[in-house]
C-alpha cells in the first residue's frame, strides 16, 4: 500500500515536470475521468478528487503488481526488473482501457511525448517493486 501511494504521488509530480504544469493541473486531469471538462474550472474541490483517484488506483496497480510477481520467484528474485517491466504495462492498460472508460480526453502522444511518459511509468513500477520486494 505505501509503495503505492509513493509511486502516485511522484507520478503526479512527474507529470507535472514532463507537461510543464503545475500539479495541480494534473490531479484535475484525473479528476477529468469522473467530471469531464468541469474538472478543469472545479479548484480545489476537482483536484482533491484527483488526489483521491490517483492514491486508489495506485494502491490497486501496486496490488496486482504484488499479485502477479508472488507467482513467480524468478520476478521476486528480480524485483527491479518486474517493476521497470511493469512500466510499459501499466502504461497501456491505462491508455487503452482505464482513459477511453473515462469521462477524460484521451491523451495524443507523439514519439517525443511518449518517452518520458513511458519512463514515469517505469519509475512507478520500478517504486512499487522497491517497497513490495519483501511482501511476497
């Protein structure tokens, strides 16, 4: 659960260096999936949802993270590696069916915008893989 959370959290942070917006903006981008467009004039109010969005569904990706390297004592042996392979995962099962079943606008990446995404998503894996090493 605290890997979790970490990772949600510098993912947040990272968004906001790799999009050059403040993190605010970023939560209420999450936000976005349950309000739409509102959450972008919604304050406070949106960005706390976002907050909340990003810490639940991070403590899930780290759960089943958890779930499927306790199956395999080759990728427990490995835990850095299953959490920078986790990365790319994450990233398309959020991309192609996490954002197109929420109320958010699709993200349009370029071969330029996908690279430091697709690391922050190896950085998130690779934090759950650090904090879980020694649950399973």
């Amino acid at each position: 659960m605290i890997g979790g959370l970490v990772a949600g959290l510098v993912d947040v942070g990272a968004a906001a260096v790799i999009n050059q917006v403040e993190p605010i903006i970023i939560l209420r981008a999450i936000a976005a999936g349950v309000e739409g467009k509102a959450a972008f004039r919604g304050g406070w109010h949106s960005a706390l949802i976002g907050f909340g969005l990003q810490c639940a569904m991070s403590i899930v990706i780290a759960a089943l993270f958890v779930g499927v390297v306790s199956r395999s004592r080759w990728l427990q042996r490995h835990w850095a590696l299953a959490g920078l392979a986790a990365g790319p995962v994450i990233f398309t099962v959020m991309e192609f069916a996490v954002v197109p079943l929420s109320r958010a606008t699709p993200a349009h990446f370029t071969p330029v915008t996908i690279v430091p995404n697709l690391a922050a998503m190896m950085m998130f894996g690779l934090i759950v893989a650090f904090f879980t090493r020694e649950r399973r």
